[in-house]
C-alpha cells in the first residue's frame, strides 16, 4: 500500500508533463489520471489507516484514510465532470496540462499530515490555480489571478512562520506539533490555512475570484481547490480539543457571514461564491461530518456552477423576465434542492450528519443557516422555464449527469438520515427558506457594500483574523 501510495501521488505530476509531449491526447490522458483517482479513493473506503512516514525525525508524514477518502474523491468526480464540460470546446493542451497538475496538488495536500509538506502542495495548488483563473490572457482575468496569486502569498508566508515557530518548540512539523507550539504559531498556521480556504472575513478574496473565472475554472475553484488547506484543520481540530473549539467557532461564523450575503445577492456567480463561503462553515463547524459533507458540496457546488454559466444572464431580476431552458432548469432544481438539504440527495445525508455533530452552542446559529440556504437557492427553483432554442452542450450534460448522478449514489454513504423526523425537519427548513424567500427577498432591493472585498482591505481583513486567532489560543 505504501508503493501505491506514492505512486498514485506522482502518477498525475507524470501525466502532466507527458501531455505536452503528446498534446493530442490532452483530454485523454487528463481524464485517465483522475480516473485513477477514483480508484484509488474508493479502495480507502475498504482499507484500514495508513501513515507513511517520509521523515520521521522530521515528523513529515501523509495520512491516507476513509477521511482523505472523501476529499480525494471530491476532487476527482469534480475534475472529471469539469473535463467532460470541456471536452468539446476549443481549449488548449496547457489547460488540461494544468488542470490535471491542479488535481495533483489537491490531492498531494489532501494527505499531508505535516505543515511543511502541507505548505509546498498548497504553494503547488495555488501556481495551477493562478495559472487557470489567468488562462482568458484578458486583463480582466490577469488581474483577478494576480490578485488571488498576491493573497494567497501573503497568508502562506504567515504560514510559514509559524511551521518554523512549531518546529522550535516541538521539534517536529507534525500536526500533533500544535500542543507544544505557543499560541502566536497557532494564529499564524491558522491564518494562512484559513484564507487559502475562504473563511471568514479573511477570505472575502474568494466571492470576486470565483465569480470571475471562467466557468469550469470556477467549478473547480468551489468544488476542490478551496479545500486543499481546509482537511488540514479539520484534522487540526480532531487530534486537539483546544483546536476544535477554534475551528467549530469560525464554522459558525462563516457560515452566518456567507449565507448572510448570499440571500441578498442579485448576481448568479457571486451568490454561488459566497455561499461557498458559508458551505465551508458547516464543513468546520462539525469536523467528525467533513469528508461526507465536502463530497456532497463538491458535487453540487460545481454543478450550479457548470449551470449557471450557461444561463442567459447572471442577474435574478433579469433572468425572472426570461425562459430558461427546461433541462437546465431541472438540473438546477435538483441541484439546489440537494444543497438546501432535502430528501433523495446528498446533501440531506450530509447535513442531517453535521447537524447531529454540533455542540449544543452551533444548532440555533446552523439550523438559521440552514433555512438562509434555502432561501438564497430559492431564487434558481422559482426561475422561468420552457421550451428555448438554445440547445444544451453535449458537454454539460455529461458533467451533470456525473455531478447529479454521484449526488443521488452518495446517500448510501448515511442512510441512517432517513428518519420521518428528519425528513419532517428538512422539509420545513426548506419551506420556511422558501416563505422568507416569496416574502422578504425576492423584492428586496438591498445592495450589500463591497468594500471588505476590496484589494487593499484583504491585508487588513488578514490583520484582524490574526489578532482575533491570538486572542483564542491565547485563551
């Protein structure tokens, strides 16, 4: 298991580089690297933990197990469907080249059990991602890449300071490292892994990077790349109790800020990028839920994405006014329902599952969460719909059918969530989302200020989560 482990980590890096060599198998050897992928994921589920030491003295170790599992998997179904979107279009070799490289490091990231290793995937990660936001070549895109490229910098060099401050006190890079480090290394690793993640304030980079790449790029940046750094803390927060108290409170407040912007944003994309932001939420506020709930997010996320792009307009007002086509508006009920928890889709196993991990602190805040979800996907189930002229991509139905197809198989993953009182709860949460919807935010004409989202305010947005991540490992 050892060999294959590492061979299954530098298989797509390999594959990467021999694309350029045979550039017209692109797609081809693109799509055998992450099928790879999900083979390997599913073969986790059946084998017991592994730790496969690199450096012991160093404590530079990979952790694969059911855990990693989930994120691996997330990532490959996401790239898959995401080259499936593509596959017809008029994309070049260096955009396959570096998806798959993309979905290396993701999966490299995924089973770092150490910050230093940790820290050169996630270095890794964000190149490939730069390199995909800036693909366009307009300087719209260039821009935006830049700017997610300076940010994501600058949090890994607070990073780093602090891996080196848990190797003084520890003498070690393990995670484990955490309970001997002082309390100014635990707020600076955890800044750096929290705005590399978009939570909180910390990572209002994320709405405008999102929202602004091109619509397969944004697939994979909500489905996959933003949980590179985020397994990192959840195992954070599973090996220390003081670090779970920390995650599960930046859960809850990412969730609230996220689904707070959400139900009154009036633009398609960014409605889906900061609910993002509050879908993160819900994976930190409940760590023993993650794996199951970042597969469940990952699917649907990418494909209200894919959906979205392909939608006349990216503002509800105007789209309220137009005709939809009836696949797509099918595909994004199903979609929408799925994250807004209801029954026959993932996405009311994995949150019946996170709801049953909370602190009794959590519930009020995440079950209010959870009907602003409702709310907020109410706007894309309510949207007119008929017969268009506008035919669907062969492309985007293979992406859907694989997105949507893995939603409904993934139930079996908590069966145990179809309960009467369960399925009671779910649909009240959506239909009380869906009355708040019809009666307050459908009209509301709120416009939520952009300024914390700005260039020269993300520094500053950093400063103060690094104060305020003092102050709690210092409690």
């Amino acid at each position: 298991m050892n060999i294959l482990t590492l061979a299954w980590i530098t298989f797509p890096f390999f594959l990467g580089f021999v694309i350029y060599l045979v550039p017209k198998l692109d797609k081809q050897l693109s799509l055998f690297g992450t099928l790879v992928s999900v083979a390997y994921a599913l073969k986790l589920f059946t084998e017991p933990a592994l730790n496969l030491k690199l450096l012991d003295s160093f404590g530079v170790v990979l952790t694969v197990d059911s855990l990693t599992a989930y994120f691996i998997l997330t990532n490959a179904i996401v790239t898959i469907a995401v080259l499936f979107y593509c596959w017809q279009t008029s994309k070049s070799t260096f955009f396959y080249a570096q998806t798959l490289l993309l979905h290396a490091s993701i999966n490299a990231a995924f089973v770092c059990s150490d910050f230093l290793s940790l820290y050169i995937a996630l270095e890794v990660s964000g190149i490939a991602a730069f390199l995909l936001i800036a693909y366009p070549r307009t300087d719209r895109s260039i821009w935006v890449g830049l700017r997610y490229l300076f940010t994501s910098n600058v949090a890994m060099l607070f990073y780093l300071i602090g891996t080196a401050l848990v190797y003084k006190a520890d003498h070690s890079f393990s995670f484990t490292g955490l309970q001997n480090a002082p309390p100014e290394a635990v707020a600076l690793l955890f800044l750096g892994l929290l705005v590399k993640a978009g939570v909180f304030i910390s990572g209002l980079w994320l709405p405008m990077t999102h929202s602004e790449a091109e619509t397969p790029v944004s697939a994979l940046l909500s489905g996959v790349v933003v949980k590179a750094s985020l397994l990192a803390l959840v195992r954070c927060a599973l090996i220390l109790d003081d670090i779970d108290a920390i995650v599960r409170i930046f859960g809850v407040a990412t969730t609230l800020l996220g689904v707070f912007y959400a139900v009154f944003e009036k633009d398609t994309k960014r409605m889906l990028a900061f609910h993002t932001v509050s879908q993160l939420g819900f994976i930190l506020a409940a760590p023993e839920a993650a794996g199951f709930y970042t597969l469940s997010h990952g699917l649907v996320k990418s494909s209200l994405f894919l959906l979205a792009g392909n939608l006349p307009s990216r503002n509800f007002k105007e789209l309220q006014t137009k005709t939809i086509s009836t696949p797509v508006w099918i595909a994004l009920v199903i979609a929408s329902l799925s994250i807004s928890g209801s029954p026959l889709w993932a996405g009311f196993g994995a949150k019946v599952f996170t709801l049953k991990n909370l602190l009794p602190w959590q519930v009020i805040a995440m079950n209010v969460c959870a009907v602003g979800t409702a709310t907020s996907f109410a706007k894309f189930i309510f949207l007119p719909h008929g017969k268009t002229e506008e035919k669907v991509r062969p492309g985007l139905i293979a992406a859907i059918v694989l997105l949507l197809g893995g939603l409904l198989f993934a139930n079996i993953a908590y069966i145990q969530a179809y309960t009467v009182e369960n399925i009671v709860k779910a649909f009240v949460t959506i239909g009380g989302g869906w009355l708040a919807y019809w009666v307050i935010f459908r009209r509301a004409t709120v416009k939520l200020p952009r300024m914390l989202e700005e260039f020269e305010h993300l520094v500053g947005m950093m400063g103060l989560t690094l104060i305020l991540l003092f102050w709690m490992a210092l409690a």
